[in-house]
C-alpha cells in the first residue's frame, strides 16, 4: 500500500510539473515568447524581422482569444500580454525605426484584431484596461517601445498573479531613480513623464503624486517637495 501511495505521489508530481510547463494556454505562450525576446527590458527587433513565425502565431492567438465571459483580472492580464505583444508586432513589421513615434498613428491610429475587434493601442489601454479597473498600475505593466517606458517585462502578466504582479511592478518602476528621482539637497522630486501625463488618476488613487508614489516606495518622499517631470526619451528600446 505505501509502495502504491509512493508511485502515485510521484505520478501526481510529475503531473504538476507537467502543468507548470503547460505552454497550451495564451498565457504561457506569451510568457515563453517574452522570456526568449526580452532582455532587460530590450527587443532585439531586427531577429524578429528575420524571423517572424512565431510572433505572428501569437498575433493570430490574440485576434480570436475569447476573455470577455472570464473575470476581470483574466481580461486585465489579456489585454496588457496583447499591448505589449502588438508593440513588438507593429515595431517589427516597420523596423527598422528609430522610435515608435517614426510610425505614424503608432498608438492612436492603427488598428489590430484583438478578441474579434478592431481596436488601437490607445483602444486597449484606455478602454479594455484603465475604463474598466480605474488602477494606474496598469501604466507601468506596458511597454510602449521607448527607453522612457517602463521596460517591458520579460515575464508575461497571468490572471490568477496579477494583483501580486502590478503591485510588484509598480514598486519595482517608482524604486527606480531612473524614473522617480528624489533629490534631497534641493527637495524635489523628478518623476516620469506618465505621471504627469495621467496625474488625473494617480491623484484619483491616491490623493497627491507624492502619496501615490509613496504608496510603492520603500523610502517615502517628503510630500512637500517639489514636483517635477523628466523629459521623455523616445529612443527605440532596441538590442
């Protein structure tokens, strides 16, 4: 009985692991895409441009991918993958470039398939993503192609992490003295350039620029420091 209990323990093990490994759903798909294109946070676009079949296979998942009957985070987890996929896509299919904003109509013109519909880049982020959730994490999970975007992560974005995986986004982007740079001397702040962008729903959120970012920092910043903003570097964040 225990020899039995032993063989099924270890069946049931290699079972688990086997669904660890599972790449049949979307989401692992794009996990296994992002792990062998990205590297610290850069695309090396120019390999994809050679070599495309398997970035356009994730396109085509994405364009008859079905998240509207699932929960919220399910849908929030599809639409960052699609947004940070559909960069690479439309970056690569244009490439070489040196920053999305060569593309005209890069965000707000374009249009992808996306679970049966016809919609931009800007299409996803305000309606599919912020409209629904009101949560300005989900800034700093997309990448838009630029060294000034929060680098794009090399990891996919899964419904039943996400709460865990914005959180630790956002603490790990505001961390960055790249983009939240506190100078203490002069008691100000330089924050980047989304934060002004969408200072609407940080200050929603939070009350203040400062109380958001504080929200995320392991170092709180005094809240009576001056604010201000980064220029935004729109270099492709290529390799």
């Amino acid at each position: 009985m225990r020899k039995f209990l032993f063989i099924l323990g270890t069946a049931c093990s290699i079972c688990s692991f086997g669904q660890s490994r599972d790449t049949t759903t979307i989401f692992n798909k794009f996990n296994s895409f992002l792990l062998d294109e990205v590297v610290f946070g850069l695309v090396d676009y120019e390999k994809l441009k050679t070599n495309p079949g398997r970035l356009n296979a994730l396109v085509n998942a994405i364009a008859n991918y079905n998240p509207k009957d699932s929960t919220q985070d399910h849908q929030t987890a599809f639409y960052i993958n699609a947004y940070n996929i559909l960069v690479i896509k439309q970056i690569t299919d244009n490439y070489p470039i040196n920053s999305p904003m060569d593309v005209k109509g890069f965000f707000k013109v374009k249009t992808f398939k996306v679970a049966g519909e016809a919609i931009t880049l800007d299409g996803i982020e305000f309606t599919r993503l912020i409209g629904p959730t009101k949560d300005p994490r989900i800034h700093f999970a997309l990448g838009c192609g630029a060294r000034s975007c929060p680098f794009l992560y090399d990891n996919a974005f899964y419904p039943d992490k996400l709460q865990e995986q914005l959180k630790f986004r956002a603490s790990l982007i505001i961390d960055r003295p790249n983009y939240v740079y506190v100078d203490e001397q002069n008691k100000k702040v330089t924050l980047n350039k989304i934060f002004d962008w969408y200072s609407d729903q940080f200050n929603e959120a939070a009350g203040s620029l400062l109380q958001y970012v504080n929200l995320y920092r392991f170092y709180k910043v005094p809240t009576d420091y001056k604010v201000e903003f980064q220029e935004y570097d729109w270099t492709l964040n290529d390799r």
